[in-house]
C-alpha cells in the first residue's frame, strides 16, 4: 500500500504505511526488509520536500544493507547480485544531500554507492588478517582529495541519478530522463559539482547506444560521428570545461558510472571540432577508491623483458579455426621488442599460461574473447554490442556460433587451447577463475604491473550496479595497477597497428602508458582515421 500511494502521489499516506512496513519487519528481525522500507521511506519524503527526515531515512537503509552485505565472505557474485537491489538508496540520498547543498557528503555517498565488492578484494590485498565481515570504509573527502593529490591528475566523477519525483501517475511523468551529477576533483583539493539532465525523453541505455551506433558505423560515418561525438561533449564536457586545465601532458582521469562506461571519452568532440583526447591526457577508473587502492599495488616499474613478460597469442581455436594474420604480426613485434618468445598454438594451454602469469610483471593476451549475455535464457556472441536488431549492422567479427554453443555455459572468458574437460584444462580462462586464482586470501596475488587484453570487446561486460562484470574487472579485482582493453570490435589490421605503436611508444620512446597511448590515438586522427578504428582501446587505472 505504501508503494501504491507514493506512486499516486499521497505520500501522506505512503509515509503512514511504510512507516508500518518498517515497524513489522524490526518486530521479525528482516534486516532486508527494514533497509527496503527505510529506502521506500526517504523516497516518499524526498517527495514530500522532507528533505532532513529523508537523509535520515536513507542513511539507515543504507547502513542496514551493508550489515547484510558483511555476512556473504568471499562471494563474489552473491556480492554483486545483492548489491544491484540496493543501490537505489544511495542514489536518492545523493539527490536529497545536493538538494540540501552538501554536495561534498553526495560525493562520499556515490563513492559508498559503487563497486564494493571489488573495493572490498582490493582492500584485502596485504589484509589477508582482516575477517570477512568487515566491509573497508568508503573514502571520506579527505581521503578524496589525497587520492587526486597522489595522482597529479584532476578527477571527474560521474553519477547517473534516476528522475524518481514524480506527482502523478501518467508514464511520461514517472520515467523522466535521468540526471547526472558531475563533481571534479583537483590535484589542489578543489571540488566542484555540476549537473546535467539527458535533453531526450528517452532510457539512459537508450541514448548512449544509439550515440555509440553513430560513433562506430553507419553510411554516412563523418556526420554520423561528428552528431553523436559532439552531442556528448556537449552533456558530459560542456557543464565542466572550464574547469578542466590546458595542459594536455596532465592526466584527466574519469570515473563513468552505468551506461557512461560504454561510450569511449577520448572520442568526445566539442564545436571546433576537436576530439577530447587532442586536448588531454585521459585515463578511466571504476572509482576512486579503486584508484586509490591500485596505487598501493603498483611498484617501482622496469619495462619488463625476456622471462618478465608474458606474451600469448594464437592459441588453438576449437574445430581449426585459424586466427587471423594480424595477431601474429601482432604478438612477433611485441615479443621481438620485448626480447621474449611468445607462447602459441599447442603450447598456449591454460595450464601453462596460468602458472606463467602469477610471476609475469606485464601480460598480452592476443587471443578470443567470449561473453555470456542473458536475454530469455539465450547467450550472445562475444561482440553484441547493443541490441539485436544492430547485430548485422554492426560489421563487427564473430567468433562462430559453433563457439558460442560449445562453450556457452562459461561467461566472460579467454580463449586458450584446450587439453581436457577439466576447468583448468578446458581453454577457457574465465573471470570467474582469475579471481579465485589470484585474488582470494590466501592465493598467490599476480605481479603484474600491466595487462593488455588485445582483443575484441575485451572491456564489456554485464551492466550492474556494482560497475561492469567482465574480464577487466577480474584484473582490476586481483590487484594489476594498469590495464588496457578494448570496448569494441575493431578490424584487425588497425588493431595490430595500434598495439605495435603502443608498445613501441612505450618501450623505445619511454612514454608511460597513459602517454603512449594517446600518442598512437592522435597519429591515427592526423592520419584522418575514423574513432571506429582507435577510441575503442582504453587505459583503466594507472598511468
């Protein structure tokens, strides 16, 4: 009754019933239902302008969705599938605190309010004695503000807060478009907070896709770039540019939250024409406690050579399939620039490139990705990229069907070559097994400083609450500082080129990776090369 009052407007009455709600499940001892009505609480105040009892609301749904989060150990999924059901609290207390001009406090609760669980691996890296039911604090602003410093960089954080205030019960009036917060932290300690509504009555997913579609294909690909390229400078860009410094050598390092991580920032256009990364030095990251903890992990790095460096490519496809030339032209430049032997083909077994990687200070993997996608029960290729009816648009390489139905019970994994039926022997190096490999207590942590996953869509994943589920963030779980992915399916031979002159920029010129990579980017825009072809590659976490 509570939900069906506030969702007609009475929130009078919604707050007498869900008041109701609350006092039965603390009589029960529900601790889910007491943060369930808590939450429906602060909404059916922010909706009533009780802006104070909201936030008081609010605060203890969240506290009571963190002791629940305290009894679930090691698990890892069981993590991230709670954690999708309660993020709507943090959102609205983001809302009812910048509705109250704290926009500082909104900023400690959109950090609280993302990637916990992974937070939570990180934190324990070196913690092993800590107990399983401690939860790491979230970054109050202090500690905000030592990580910008640390970093030299300036810090934009998204927020992506749902249009929940609503008066009546017509549709358009409960689905307004969303808003998205946007606080920009200096290496000086200066934060600011801007806003921005998406201009088009339409789902976030929806927008951000149909502007991705644009940026990648299309007949017309120049003004089909130029419109969706600028069309997003204009939301994500434009209400902080000036808040942004000229120096293009400095670091701009940008937190995207949901759909935001889809849509490559270096691609952003303003009205001169000019793409984002002409102007800055850009890098991502799930967020900045995530940022934080990773540069506790990064060590005093040598470029990697001979036996330090792991180089995989062409594993053994199932059914002979062959790869095609590019990643052999790719993987004998690298290794020859790295004075290693690549392993491939027979050798490049999961056995042997999982014991190889606990020791490796920096890993390639030019190989196949494949991902599982739910929809009715169904699975996807690796490099569905929106919906379906965009499958045959795209161009994008598939990897064959026969794959996908053969090893279609794994998610988010590499391809080896296969040598049994076993899991560690199977050819497929899931995520899931990444984490349990290296990342739980008690197992042998990866050395890695850097890993570079060359392949297509390697940075996808399932959309949650919790940030992208996929294989970038089992890398980012198990503590490597630094990883590059790539956010799409981009043709071979570009991509062969664009890893070659990344690693040679890197090796030979001595740029640290944040720079070496945008030094291929801006030689391929010189080269009059369209974003399909280059924003696709992405340097999350350490420069």
């Amino acid at each position: 009754l509570g939900h069906a009052y506030n969702s007609l407007g009475a929130f009078d009455q919604a707050t007498e019933y869900l008041k109701q709600s609350l006092q039965i499940a603390m009589e029960i001892g529900d601790i889910q239902g007491e943060g369930e009505s808590l939450e429906s609480l602060g909404l059916a105040l922010h909706n009533s302008d009780k802006l104070a009892e909201a936030e008081q609301n609010l605060r203890q749904a969240i506290a009571r969705y963190e002791e629940i989060r305290k009894g679930l150990g090691n698990s890892d999924d069981f993590k991230v599938s709670v954690f999708e059901k309660q993020t709507l609290a943090y959102s609205l207390l983001q809302q009812v605190l910048v509705a109250q001009n704290k926009p500082l406090e909104a900023l400690e609760v959109a950090e609280r309010g993302r990637n916990r669980a992974l937070v939570e691996m990180l934190f324990r890296h070196g913690n092993e004695e800590l107990a399983e039911r401690i939860i790491p604090p979230s970054p109050n602003i202090e500690e905000i503000r030592r990580i910008a410093r640390q970093q030299n960089a300036t810090i934009v954080e998204y927020s992506v807060i749902p249009n929940l205030k609503y008066a009546g019960i017509t549709s358009q009036e409960k689905n307004l478009s969303p808003q998205i917060y946007i606080w920009v932290i200096q290496p000086d300690g200066n934060i600011e907070l801007r806003s921005v509504q998406i201009p088009e009555y339409t789902s976030l997913k929806e927008f951000i896709t149909s502007k991705l579609y644009e940026l990648i294909n299309g007949s017309n690909p120049t003004i089909k770039v130029e419109n969706s390229a600028k069309k997003m400078y204009q939301i994500l860009i434009n209400p902080i540019a000036e808040l942004l410094h000229n120096n293009e050598e400095r670091q701009v390092i940008f937190i995207p939250h949901k759909e935001l991580f889809l849509f490559p920032f270096v691609a952003l256009m303003d009205t001169h024409g000019k793409y984002l990364i002409e102007k800055h030095t850009i890098l991502t990251a799930p967020s900045i406690q995530s940022l934080g903890l990773t540069s506790k992990q990064k060590k005093s790095f040598t470029l990697p050579r001979g036996g330090e460096a792991l180089v995989v490519g062409n594993p053994i496809l199932p059914s002979g399939y062959d790869y095609p030339q590019g990643v052999e032209e790719e993987t004998y430049y690298i290794s020859q620039l790295l004075e290693n032997k690549p392993i491939s083909g027979a050798a490049a077994t999961e056995p042997i490139i999982v014991d190889k990687m606990a020791n490796a200070k920096l890993i390639h993997f030019a190989s196949h990705g494949l991902f599982k996608y739910v929809d009715n029960n169904s699975l996807r290729p690796a490099n569905e990229l929106i919906d379906t009816e965009y499958k045959q648009e795209l161009g994008a390489y598939y990897i064959d069907e026969k794959i996908i139905e053969q090893f279609g019970k794994w998610q988010d994994a590499i391809i080896l070559t296969s040598t049994g039926d076993k899991p560690s022997q199977d050819g497929i190096l899931t995520s899931k097994e990444i984490i349990e490999q290296f990342g739980l207590p008690g197992s042998t942590p990866l050395q890695a400083e850097m890993v570079v996953l060359s392949f297509c869509q390697s940075g996808r994943g399932r959309i949650t609450g919790e940030g992208i589920i996929g294989l970038a963030r089992s890398f980012i779980a198990v503590g490597v500082p630094s990883l590059v992915i790539s956010m799409w399916s981009v043709d071979d031979s570009s991509t062969a080129y664009f890893m070659e002159q990344f690693y040679f920029n890197f090796y030979v010129k001595r740029l640290d990776k944040a720079q070496a990579l945008r030094k291929v980017q801006l030689a391929m825009i010189r080269s009059h090369r369209l974003p399909s072809e280059w924003a696709a590659f992405t340097l999350i976490g350490q420069p």
